[in-house]
C-alpha cells in the first residue's frame, strides 16, 4: 500500500479501537439502569463470530488521552480541515469524555455531599508500570474531590512526592491500607497488580463503613461479595 494508505490505517486501527472501548462502556452504563451484567453481554458479543473473543470489548475505564485519544482526535482533524463529517468520530470522543466522570456520579449517588468527606484514591498515574502523571484520570478525580471539599488520601506504587500544586490537594501515604483510615469510599483508579495481592479482609475492616468504586473489577474477586461492603464497579447494578 501506500504511505497514505498505511498511515491511515494506523490511525484508522486506533481509532476503531477507541470506539470499541466507548462502545461497550455505553453499553456497561444502561446494563447498571436495567439489572444486567455487562460481563454477561461482552462474553455474549464475543461469541458472535463477526465479532470474535479478541474484540477490544471489556467494561471499564476510559480509555487515557494518549495514542486513542490522539488518533481520534487527528483523524476529527483532518475532517474539519477537509470539510469531511466526521460525527461517529466526534461521538466517539465525547462518549469517553462523559466515561471518564463515572466515579464522581457514582461517588455522589452513593455519598451525596462530599464536602469533608474522605476519599482514598489507589493509584495515581494513568495506566500502571509508569510513574507518568500527566493525562491522568486518576489525578483530574483527585482534583475534583478537592475542588468539591473532600479530603483526598492517596497511594501509588511509583510516586513517592507530588508537585507542590498537588501536594496541596493530595495528602499521599506509604502504603495502600494507610489511606483508608477513617475513610469514607475507597476508588481504585489505577490498576496496580500490587493492590489485587492485599488481603480482603485487611481492606474491608480499614473503614467503618465500606464503600469501594472498582472501575476494572481488579478487587471483584476478593470484595464483590464481601459481607457489609457496599461495592461498585463499571456494568454491574
């Protein structure tokens, strides 16, 4: 092919992925109205033979702003400068855009007001295996529990000091369980392998009344059906 062709096909291969990801996160969000479970329906979509098992089709997180979000958003781009439409790709963009608050509507339906409120956030940078901060979900949530009057506890494997700016904002601990002292909710924003290894029950006793947001179900095994934690996570009523 063409360099053309093969430099289109790169952003177009990204670009079907991002959708992919927004697609089943839609999806996800009607099977929390409803009763279903979205885990139920992507085993179900897999199935289909047009789709396939190694579809990108796995209820979550939004996808962060780094080679998805960039290939949507040069490909909208391109179609503006062009005077080409592009509203599935736009669609796209703000589908994943209105995903990434989906703790913050489910931390105020679940807390209400979260003015001193105490949020423990389990990992900070946006994907794990990195110290990378920026384009981090996990830091705008932080940003957003502050801004709306909670107390932010926080814990990251790779980040042992945050910059000036968000050390004003973010109080950080040592360990994972530290940070659920006398908290009220616990978010699990980045998927540490570290935090699945905790002990269930160490987790469920550090707050008196647990409530913990797993976007990924890194914890679904060990807490979903813990006695007395009220536990949360992307598709699941």
């Amino acid at each position: 092919m063409s360099v053309e062709s093969a430099e289109m096909t790169k952003h177009a291969l990204n670009a079907f992925l991002a959708t992919s990801v927004s697609f089943i996160n839609e999806i996800a969000v009607i099977c929390e109205q409803v009763g279903a479970e979205a885990k139920d329906v992507e085993r179900g979509l897999k199935s289909e033979g047009r789709i396939g098992p190694k579809a990108y089709l796995s209820p979550g997180g939004a996808f962060a702003g780094g080679t998805l979000a960039r290939d949507i958003a040069f490909l909208t781009d391109i179609g503006r400068e062009k005077g080409v439409p592009t509203d599935l790709l736009s669609g796209v963009r703000s589908s994943n855009n209105n995903h990434r608050q989906w703790a913050r509507r489910k931390l105020t339906a679940v807390l209400g007001d979260l003015k001193s409120r105490t949020i423990a956030v389990w990992g900070l940078t946006y994907k794990p295996g990195t110290d990378t901060l920026r384009r981090s979900s996990s830091i705008e949530l932080c940003e957003w529990l502050h801004a709306n009057g909670a107390r932010v506890h926080a814990h990251d494997p790779a980040v042992s000091a945050l910059p000036p700016a968000l050390a004003e904002k973010i109080q950080l601990f040592e360990t994972p369980l530290a940070t659920l002292k006398n908290a009220d909710a616990l978010v699990i924003a980045t998927e540490w392998p570290e935090f699945a290894n905790l002990d269930d029950r160490s987790i469920a006793t550090a707050m008196a009344a647990p409530v913990i947001l797993d976007t990924n179900r890194l914890l679904a095994k060990k807490m979903e059906s813990y006695p007395g934690v009220r536990y949360f996570t992307v598709g699941k009523s």
